[in-house]
C-alpha cells in the first residue's frame, strides 16, 4: 500500500469519526429538546385540566370529570390521562399504547424518547381532591427526529465526501514529488538516469529532490563520459573519418557476422560503388572535391539505404560496400535506382573520366565470402564497361531452382513442427575466474526424414523467409520449458535461448510465452532470453517491451554479438539488459589490434557501471581468456570451454 493510500486511509477514518460525533451530537440534542417540549406540552395539558376537574370533582360529578378527560384525551396528542385521589387511588384514566408511524423500529429502539409526565394538583377552597397526570405521545417527536436525523446524515455524508475530495486533491498535491522520486528511483534502476523535474515546497521533499536529482546527474554525467569514450575507441577502430561510415576493418568482420550465421536473414544483397579515376581527380581538381563527392555518397547511402541497410562502410580509397536484409527483388532495384540518381545529381560534370560504377549482387545464408565479393566485384566492371555512371543488378538467375527449393524447405519445416521433430545442444557459458557453468546457451537442430541432424543456419533462413519462426521459436522453449521442469531440484541450472524478432510482432506468441513463464514463478528455475544486436536495432521499441515482459516473470534479457554495430554504444544505454555476449569478431581481434582492445575494455566499463554483466563469444584460447580477465570481463563461451552438445540436456 503507497504512502499516500496509507494517509488517506487514515485520514478518512477521523474525518468519519469526527462527522459520526457530529451527527450524533445533532440528533442527541434534537432528542433532548423534543423530549423537554413533550414534557411542556403535557404539563399545559396537566394545568388546563385542574380548574373545570377541580369544579367537578369539588361538586362530585365525575361524568363530567370523564367528559372533560375524554374531550381531551380524544385530540390524538396523549399517550395517558389519570385523575388520582388525594390518597393516590386511581379515581379514572385514559390512555394508549406507544404510537410511532413513519419511523424505523431499529430507529425508535436506538433513540427512546422519555416523555416526562406533566401534573397538577386538584383541589376546592383549601381542601385538597387529588392530581391529574398527562403524558404525551411521543408520535410526532420520533417522526420529527427521524426527519432531522436524515437531514443532518445528508448533509454531514455530503460535508464528508467533499472533506475527502479535499483531501485526495491535496495529498496528491503535497506528495507529488514523492511520485517523481518513485518513478526516478525505477528509472535509475532501468538504468535510465533522468531529473525530478518539480520543486516541493515542503523543505524535507526539497532536500531529498535535490539529492536524488545530484545523484542521477552525476552517474548521468559518468555514464556519458564513459559513452564518449568508448565511442572515441568504436570510431578510431571501426569508423572511416571522412565519411562516417564503417571502414574496411568493420566491413570484414561484419561480413564475418553475416555469412557465420549470427544475423538471421532469408536474403541478402550486397551494394558496392567504386568510383572511377579518383586518384586523377584529386590530382587536377583538388582533394577537397573529391572528398567532397566521397561525403555524398556516404551521405545519399544513408538517405536512401538507412532504414533498410544493416552495413554502411567506406571500404578503400574511392570504394563502398552496403548491404541490406530481406527485400524482394523489386524493392531492390527501386533502392538502386534512386541512389544511381542521386549520385547523378551530384557527380561534377565535364571532369573527364572521373565516374562511378554500382554494382548489386544478391546471396543467401548458405554462401560463402570469396564466391558473392567475386561476383561483386564482376558486377562492378560490367558497370563500367557498359556505359559512364552505370549500374549493373544481378539477380539470381536459377530463381525458379531456388522457389522450388524454399517451397520444399516450408514443407519440411512445417512436418517437423508437426512431428515435433527438433533436438536441442547447449554450449556452456563459463565464469572466466572460476570456471564454473553459469549458463548453457540452447540452439535447436533440426531432425531430417533421415534422422540427420540440420543446423539452424541450414534452415533458418528458410523459415524466416515463410514467416515460420514463431513456431520454431516456440517448440524449442517448450523444449525448454520440458527440461527445466523436469531438473527443477537443481541448483544453478540456467537455459539461454535466442529469439526471432518475428516472435516478438507476434501476439499469440507473446501471450503464450507470459503464460509458460508464470508457471516457473517461484520454482526457482532460471530461463534467459536472447536477441541479436541486429535484431534489437530492428526495432528497438518491439525490444524493450519484450525485455519489460521477461523482467515481470523474473527471466533475464540479454543482447547476444554484441559490439559491433555504429549504435551499440547507445543501445547500451537506450535499452540496458541484464548482460551482453561480446561479437566474436571483437574478440579474436582485440589480442592483436589496440583499438579493437580499447574498445572492449570502454565496452566493459560502460558495462559494468550499468551493472550489465559481459560475456565473450568466441573464446577459443587460454591467451584470450588470460586477456578478457585482466580486461574484467565476467564469463566466456566457446569451443575452448566446450563445443555444442546434447550432453547435460
């Protein structure tokens, strides 16, 4: 319960004290002046009886003592009438019964009305007959209470209600900073370091603004210097100063990435330009003219390509590689005409040979590196040779070959989903200063018709390409799901396993997988989830809500190779998880190239100081190992700690 809940509470029960003593002071007096009118009114009713009773009985004609009761009595306003002797014998009476119409039993049981007797005496010259005793009936008093009663509930519930408007208006009011501090407090712990940005009146809230606000600035501030620095590492080592783009020494790595299997893709196609006799144009033109048009390029590439190229790089002198995921063929030439015109525009006339070729080439998941910058590199020249500014698309031509190879690929995917016919390997993930297993990453291995195992880099793309990864995605956790249930008594088991973002558009996924994780809660059992630095670049919003669903059932969110892409470093902060497995890549070159090392090490204290912990992929040495622990990196996976296995699953 918050704080102001607490005080509501707590304040609503006096308010209601206070109006139930009020009302009841209310009705209390309202009862003690009906019950003095009633004596009154009984009393005058005594009083005007005594003269003619008085007569009468002085005479002895007690028919007209009973005329002169009865005439009385019959007007409805008396409970009892007696006429006693001088030695307290009842000469005659009159009476009721307690009459109360309109009025509540439980109402007239509460609040009894006492009405007090009024009495005369009654006497001839000095001679004393007796006394006449006239009770009133309390009818129209209870009914008058019970009105009044009403009416000072009404208007004391109303006072109350609006009391307690009040004071929820004035309680939020109040203690609104303390909702800023709240909610500063859970962004600090998402690792999101924002201000308060109200000034409390109250001086203690003050304070405690001020404090929280200093401390977010200064971990703020921290935080951004550590950023600037390891990006000053990212850009010495993997970013072409001219262009802004990623250099030669990027490009090979991430196409290392690409055709390595660690970005899923059903298709992909490489764009390279070369710009023809730059060296001769810097020469007679001048240097800043050419950098010039090498600065358009990079900057018509981001125009054109940015939201659907993954790698932008300068790779030489006066050449670029782009390469984009998973367009159709027509989307392609489209995206290549427009850069074609667009280099057009810029492109100096009248300097001679000084010109540009594109060249375009399509590949899938199963190539390799030589074979698809070959048939770049032939696109290229046939550009060139065909005519001046040219551009030259290669598209696959065994097309028919390959639909009818996809076409088979979903069926048999699909028999499988069917079948259940999967198998799941774990590779360990090791603390590097204990060498305990302190994660097994899952991958999920496709069984043929033959009982042969198929790689998910064989089948993968396939399944992308027919929108088929949230089953897959889905049969592996329940795998999963299967093999924790059944191991629940031991400790330390954690199951990582990577996820396709096209699990992550899909809703009927996305509900099943809230409602397996609610099953774990409270058993102890540990399950991370994994998505690539690419796909989270994707789309970063689709990301973050699948990180927030993890963390409300406790499981671990983690970005998997990462490091290498121009917004790593911002993705860091933007969407903090609780770890990170270092590119590969990164890590094989850091040994033996300094900047590569800088930017590990920036990468780990950024890390660290996010309290995200840092795993390295690709571990396959004692040297590296010996070097990621002097670089305080925290685990290590890959074949030097184990090869994929069934083994322990």
């Amino acid at each position: 319960m918050t704080l102001r809940q607490q005080l509501f509470i707590g304040i609503s029960i006096i308010f209601a004290l206070i109006f139930a003593g009020l009302v009841w002071l209310g009705v209390s007096g309202t009862r003690a002046y009906l019950e003095e009118q009633l004596g009154s009114h009984a009393q005058d009713a005594a009083s005007s009886l005594v003269h003619p009773l008085s007569q009468a009985q002085g005479e002895g004609d007690d028919v007209l003592a009973q005329t002169l009761v009865a005439t009385l009595f019959d007007r409805g306003y008396f409970q009892r009438i007696a006429v006693l002797a001088a030695d307290g014998r009842l000469v005659f009476e009159r009476s009721l019964p307690p009459k109360v119409d309109g009025v509540p039993l439980w109402f007239s049981d509460a609040l009894t009305l006492q009405a007090p007797a009024g009495e005369a005496f009654l006497s001839a010259g000095w001679r004393q007959l007796g006394k006449v005793i006239v009770v009133s009936q309390p009818t129209h008093a209870y009914q008058y209470l019970w009105g009044s009663t009403l009416e000072i509930a009404g208007w004391m519930l109303l006072a109350y209600g609006l009391a307690l408007l009040a004071t929820r208006m004035v309680l939020r009011w109040i203690l609104q900073p303390l909702s800023e501090i709240e909610q500063t407090a859970i962004e600090i712990q998402r690792k999101n370091f924002k201000q308060i940005g109200i000034k409390p009146k109250a001086l203690e809230l003050s304070r405690v603004v001020g404090a929280m606000n200093n401390m977010s600035r200064k971990i703020s501030e921290f935080l951004d210097a550590e950023s600037a620095k390891a990006e000053r590492f990212r850009k010495e080592a993997y970013q072409d100063e001219l262009t802004g783009l990623d250099n030669r020494r990027s490009f090979d790595l991430r196409l290392a990435q690409v055709f390595g299997g660690e970005i899923q893709f059903s298709e992909g196609v490489l764009i390279g330009i070369e710009v023809n006799n730059l060296k001769q144009f810097n020469t007679e033109a001048s240097y800043k003219r050419g950098d010039d048009f090498l600065a358009a390029i990079a900057r018509y590439g981001r125009e054109i390509l940015g939201s659907e190229g993954s790698i932008l790089c300068r790779t030489g002198g006066g050449s670029f590689a782009f390469i984009i995921f998973d367009r159709s063929t027509e989307q392609v030439a489209e995206l290549g005409r427009r850069l074609r015109e667009s280099l057009l525009q810029a492109f100096p006339e009248g300097e001679g040979d000084f010109s540009f070729s594109i060249g375009m080439v399509h590949f899938g998941p199963g190539d390799t590196r030589s074979p698809v910058m070959a048939r770049l590199d032939l696109a290229i020249e046939s550009a060139r040779q065909a005519e001046r500014n040219a551009l030259h698309h290669v598209v696959n031509l065994d097309a028919a070959v390959s639909s009818l190879g996809s076409m088979a690929w979903r069926d048999l995917i699909k028999n499988a989903l069917h079948e259940n016919r999967w198998r799941l390997v774990g590779q360990p993930v090791v603390s590097l200063k204990t060498g305990a297993v302190t994660q097994q990453e899952i991958m999920t291995r496709l069984v043929g018709q033959d009982g042969e195992l198929v790689p998910a880099s064989v089948f993968l793309p396939m399944a992308m390409r027919h929108k088929l990864m949230p089953d897959i995605d889905q049969a592996l956790l329940a795998l999963a799901f299967d093999i924790l249930e059944r191991r629940a008594g031991e400790s330390g088991l954690n199951l990582a396993v990577n996820m396709s973002n096209q699990s992550l558009e899909n809703p009927a996924f996305l509900t099943w997988l809230s409602g397996r994780l609610a099953r774990l809660a409270g058993r102890n059992l540990h399950l991370s989830f994994e998505l690539t630095e690419y796909g989270c670049s994707l789309d970063i919003e689709a990301a973050r809500r699948f990180a927030n669903l993890l963390r409300s059932h406790q499981a671990r969110f983690g970005i998997d190779h990462f490091g290498l892409a121009p917004n790593s470093l911002q993705m860091l902060r933007d969407l903090p998880p609780d770890y990170i497995k270092l590119n590969a890549g990164l890590v094989a070159e850091a040994p033996k190239n300094a900047d590569a090392r800088s930017l590990l090490r920036a990468i780990v204290t950024l890390a660290n100081s996010l309290e995200v912990e840092v795993i390295a992929q690709g571990v396959e040495s004692a040297e590296q190992v010996s070097m990621l622990v002097s670089d305080q990196v925290a685990g290590g996976q890959g074949y030097h700690f184990g090869a994929p296995s069934a083994d322990g699953l």
